[in-house]
C-alpha cells in the first residue's frame, strides 16, 4: 500500500512538472516563433491557456509545500556558487552581444518609436530644472506625460554617463536576476536543476531575441519586469522597507497589479496583523509623497486626468487602421493574437468607439474577478497548509495573464512582463522529487 502511494505521488509530481515545462514553452513561443501562428482568434486563447496552465501546475506542485529555512551561504558548497554564477556571468555576456546587435539595429527615433525619446525628454528635464510634467513635443504631434517616475527616473544614470537607456533597463534586470540566484545556490536542487534554473532567465532573451527583436528594440520593458521580479523577491519578507519598496517600484511604474495589491495587503494584514501592514502602508504612501506627489503632482494637479484623457486617446488611435496599413484592414496591434481586444473589436453592430468603452468595461471586470477569486481561494485554502508565498506569486502571475488577455492596447512588448515571472515561480519549484521542502 505504501509503495501505490508512493508510486501515485511520484507520478502526479512529474505529471505536474511536465505541464509546468510544456506550458512554459508553449507561453514563451505564442510570444516569439510561434506569434500568431493560430490566428487572431485563437493565439490569444492558446497563450491564455498556457499561462493558466503554467499557473495550475505550479499551485499543485508548491501550494502545500511547507517553507524551508535557507541555508546560510557559509555552508553552501563553492560549486554550487560556481554554477549559478558561472551561467550568470556567462549568459549576462552572451545576451549582451544579442542585445548590442539589436540596439545597432534599432537606432532610437521618435518617428520608428517615441518610448525612449520620451523618456529622454523627461530626464534631460530634470536635470535642466525644467518642468517634468508638461507636454512632449514630437514632430507633427506632442505626447501629454503620462509616465509615472519610476519609468523614467532611472534613466537618470544612462543620461549622465551617456548610456543607451536600454542598457541600464538590462543591467536593472540582471542586478535583480544576481538576487534571485543567492536564493538558487541556498536550495537543496541537483547540479542538473541549478544549471536549468539558472539559464531560465537568458533562455527567454535569447528566444525573444531570435524572434521578436523588435520588443527589445523599441521599448525597455526589463526595467517594469525587473521591478515586479523585485516585488515577488520582497513578498512577505522579514525586512519591512524591502516589501515596501518591492511595492513602490511598481506601484510608480507599471501598475498592472492594481487589483492584486489590495489582496495581498489583505492577506498580510491577515497573517501578520494590523501592526505590520500598516507600517508598509506607510511606508509605501510615504514613498508615493516624496517621489511623486511632492516634487511633480502638487506643481499640477491635473497631471493625472490630462494623462489618463491621452491614454484614453492613445487607445481610440490604436483602433484605427494605421497610416501604413492597406485601407479597411483592422488595427495592427489588435491582430497580434495577443489579446481578446480583436473580438470586441468586430462586434460590428456597435460604432468602434462603443466597442473599445465595452472592452474597458469588460477589462476592468475580468481584473476584479481574478482578483477575487485569489481572495476567495486564499480563504479556502488557508485551513488547509497554503503556502501563502507561493499563492500570491503564482497568483500575481495569473492575474496579470487576465489583466493583458484582455487589455485593450495590446503592444507586443508589454507580455513580457506575465511571461518573465515564471522566473520567480520557476526558482522555487522542485523539478525533481525529494523528500526536502523547497524554500518559500
């Protein structure tokens, strides 16, 4: 009787681990070689599946799993250092050859791209002691400023030192990666796991790289994904200001969690009473004032509903046809086989600036949704050994698959940022069977 038991749980764990893999395979390629390959209606169905299959998969292999206490780095073994570092320096190296390609191929113009030189323009300001938040001027058109300042203050650095700003969005991320991989060399995993854990992360560039060059090219989406692999790394830490900062960094650059954030408050609130989430409240708010509000909000107020009027702008342009495109073809960004925004959009027997009010709608209401269906699987799990950790990053995962499956301004490089934190999920999950709890 006990070896059936035994032998049903080995094979109900590498059951898991294989949708794990497959469906972190299947995501990565409906977002590199395999964009679109199904069409428009049903990539975004295809991507969708596999992002809440990587989801489930993950929630049965590490959901119950009880946290182990790291070790200490004294006792790790030189080797285990030597491997994850070693892949680190040597990957690190390698993508940056790629990636120096891809910039040599992508010269910043505001006329292929305005992204950077927006960016530009918000720092050269600061440090001229110009005005930040007023309009940008392009030529032909002007930007209303709608970054928050965590996107484009770090570029403070690449301005000063005369540094591509895509080069610091990659150093960001890799800095992050370099954290991820002490918490990697503490595990209990085989030689084989660290080497596959720690290669997880340039395996995605390189894919991207191969395929979707572009992303890279005229956008610097390592740094929100450098920012929310930070938050997962901060998630219920002993260190106060680091949870809170792990918030900040998103909360003043890409927001998408919206939804996610009060419920993860909640469940620390829960687990760690008032005290405590109060504090990081606090902190965060405090963070809010000084960086944003103080210098930049309190100079013009009315900074945020000119920047959500041109977001709104933004979206009606984007579901156009494009200046470029053959008349009568439908929008560019909405045939990406990204997002469900292709399905709103042929509901024909509405005026197109009625379907786009529906899919915001419909966008905010599916965000809410997996937002309270997080809430209410906590609730009913918590009784039952949830490794909360893991919950609220597998589940931060899920809901920002929602929040792009159905985002209305669907650009190719923003579904990195759902793919790439599989690399946080992907670190904490044992690949191969053992006795030892993995660390949470």
């Amino acid at each position: 009787m006990l070896l059936a038991m035994g032998l049903i749980k080995t094979v109900n764990h590498y059951f898991w681990v294989l949708v794990l893999l497959l469906s972190t395979l299947l995501e990565l390629a409906m977002l590199t070689s395999w964009q679109n390959r199904f069409g428009v209606y049903k990539s975004p169905v295809v991507w969708l599946v596999a992002g809440i299959a990587f989801c489930i998969a993950a929630f049965f292999l590490t959901g119950f799993k009880k946290p182990e206490i790291p070790k200490s780095l004294k006792t790790v073994k030189w080797w285990r250092h030597l491997i994850v570092f070693g892949i680190f320096i040597i990957g690190s190296i390698y993508c940056a050859f790629q990636l120096r390609e891809v910039f040599w191929g992508y010269p910043i113009d505001a006329k292929a791209s305005d992204i950077i030189p927006s960016l530009q323009m918000y720092v050269q300001r600061l440090l001229s002691g110009e005005v930040v938040y007023k309009p940008l001027q392009f030529e032909g058109y002007h930007v209303d400023p709608t970054y928050f300042p965590m996107l484009w203050a770090p570029y403070i650095f690449s301005e000063v030192l005369s540094i591509d700003y895509r080069w610091t969005a990659y150093f960001v991320f890799l800095f992050v990666i370099f954290l991820y991989n002490f918490q990697l060399v503490k595990s209990s995993y085989s030689i084989f796991e660290l080497a596959l854990k720690a290669l997880i992360p340039f395996f995605f560039i390189y894919r991207y790289r191969l395929f979707a060059w572009g992303t890279f090219g005229y956008a610097v989406e390592l740094l929100p994904i450098a920012f929310y692999l930070f938050l997962m790394l901060t998630v219920f830490h002993k260190n106060r200001y680091l949870m809170a900062l792990g918030i900040l960094l998103c909360l003043l650059s890409r927001y998408a969690f919206t939804f996610w954030l009060p419920l993860y408050l909640l469940i620390y609130w829960i687990e760690k009473g008032f005290k405590k989430v109060f504090k990081v409240s606090l902190y965060v708010a405090a963070g809010v004032l000084l960086l944003y509000v103080i210098p930049f909000l309190s100079k013009d107020w009315s900074i945020i509903t000119k920047g959500l009027n041109y977001y709104a702008k933004t979206a009606s342009t984007q579901w156009e046809t494009q200046y470029w495109q053959a008349p009568g073809e439908k929008p560019h960004h909405l045939t990406k086989g990204n997002s469900f925004a292709i399905y709103f959009y042929d509901l024909e027997e509405l005026k197109v600036e009625e379907r786009l009010a529906l899919n915001k709608k419909v966008h905010i209401g599916v965000c809410a949704f997996a937002a309270l269906l997080l809430g209410l699987g906590y609730f009913f799990f918590r009784k039952r050994g949830l490794n909360i950790k893991m919950y609220l990053l597998i589940g931060l995962k899920f809901y920002l698959l929602i929040f792009y499956g159905f985002f209305y301004v669907p650009f190719a490089y923003l579904y990195k940022l759902p793919l790439f934190l599989s690399i946080a999920v992907l670190y904490y999950i044992p690949l191969i069977q053992r006795k030892e709890p993995i660390i949470a």
